[in-house]
C-alpha cells in the first residue's frame, strides 16, 4: 500500500504541476493584452459557484486534471458546503486519493444506515466537507487536539514514527481522560472514525494549490475562450497520466 500511495501522491504533484504551467501559459497569452489574472480571492468566492457548475458540466473534461465522474460526484453535494467542500471534492477526485484507496472508502462504501456514528461535535463539524471522514493530515490533527487532549506537534510526532496500530492504541488511551463522558463503545467507535485513513492521509496545502488551478483554468476557457484554446492545443502532449507519459516515451511526439 505504501508504495501505491506513493505513487499516487507523485501523480498528484505531477498533476498540480501540468495545472500551474498551464495556466501560466495562457496568462502569459493574456498579459500581452493587458489581462490581468483574477485575484484567488474571486475565484473562491463570487465565480465559484458558476465554475464549479461549468466542470460539473464537462467545461474541462479533456484536461486530466481530476477525475471527473468522481469530481461531478462529489461536487453535487460538497461544493453546497463552501470552499472546503470543494476542497474535500477536488482532493478526492485527486489521482492520489484515488490510488490510496480513501476515495473508494468515502465514496463507494455502502450505506450504513444506523451504524454508530461519533459522539463529537468537532469531529462532525471538521468533516462536513469530506462526508464524514477524516481524510486530511489537518483534520486529524484538530481532532486529537480537541478531544484526546493531544497537541498538533505531539500528533505529528506520533504519525512519522509509529504504526496505525500503535497510533490508535495510544489515542484510545488518551481518550479516556480527553472525553470521561463516553462510554467504551463510543470511545471505540471515535477512535476507529478518527483514525480510519491513518497511512493515507491527504494534503489540504496540495488540495487548495488543487482547487485554485482548476478554478484559473476553468475561469479562462469560460471568459477567454481564444486564448485559453491556443493554448490548451499547443499543449495537448502535456503528461497528465501515466498511460500518457509511456506512449510518449515509446513512440515519441503523439500524432493527431
């Protein structure tokens, strides 16, 4: 698994990287017209509605930068929850995420119905935005902090140099003085809820540098169609895969 992951996290470093010199591309295009390139602060507020509905409806589907029937998926609902939703959709249609295994879980894991949920109001409010499940290393690190009274810095500690198994031994421990007030099962039940992605936790840093590119990207090809165009032709040998990058390593520059 680790090694999967690992080679999941590269593609996502590769991916952001394709997304950034794409959109450095077709600023460069439209700064030579005296475009400036809108503030992160736009994209994320008033336009973000607009052009999440423009990649819900395919507005990027050629560019392989998430994959977008679990992006169209998720941003349904989570993209309703504000910025951090989008996050938390980006990040999981992200081809780490998907590597790992974590959007599988999060996305096709049966309806639990009745099933125990945790008796913790951080914990519910931490991950309204990634559907109940503690998907990012800063999440986990909150929630320790909140309920098993352990510090972001000792949390972080604990990740690099232990186990999961260790990790969650340790937590249980430290839940019973964190949270009296639960009973055995409940604190059971926090504690496998909390550390169910331990070993495959997500970048929320990566997830926002994610979440803006695409919004560039997508607020070019909506308000500067020609440039955006020029662009994305001249560029359509950029390595997005894997699948991509070996047919260009087996036969070259791609016909077409």
């Amino acid at each position: 698994m680790g090694q999967t992951a690992e080679n999941g996290a590269a593609r996502g470093n590769g991916t952001i990287i394709a997304l950034r010199a794409l959109a450095d591309a077709i600023e460069r295009r439209l700064a030579k017209r005296g475009v400036a390139r809108p503030p992160d602060a736009f994209l994320l507020g008033s336009a973000r509605v607009a052009l999440i509905e423009a990649l819900q409806q395919g507005l990027l589907e050629y560019v392989a930068a998430v994959h977008w029937p679990t992006f169209r998926r998720l941003a349904r609902g989570l993209g309703a929850k504000g910025i951090d939703g989008l996050r938390g959709a980006v990040a999981l249609s992200s081809p780490a995420a998907l590597a790992s295994g974590v959007t599988a879980d999060v996305v096709d894991a049966p309806d639990r119905g009745n099933a125990a949920r945790p008796q913790s109001v951080v914990f519910g409010r931490l991950t309204r935005p990634t559907r109940g499940h503690v998907v990012f290393r800063s999440q986990l690190l909150a929630l320790v902090e909140a309920d098993f009274r352990t510090t972001p810095l000792e949390m972080s500690g604990l990740l690099e140099r232990h186990t999961p198994a260790a990790i969650r031994a340790m937590l249980h421990a430290r839940l019973i003085k964190g949270r009296p007030d639960l009973d055995s099962d409940a604190r059971q039940t926090l504690v496998t809820h909390a550390t169910r992605h331990l070993g495959r936790l997500l970048s929320e840093a990566e997830a926002a540098q994610h979440t803006v590119l695409l919004l560039r990207v997508a607020y070019y090809r909506v308000h500067h169609p020609t440039a955006a165009r020029h662009v994305l032709r001249r560029l359509r040998i950029v390595d997005f895969t894997a699948r991509r990058a070996a047919a260009l390593d087996n036969h070259g520059r791609p016909s077409g």
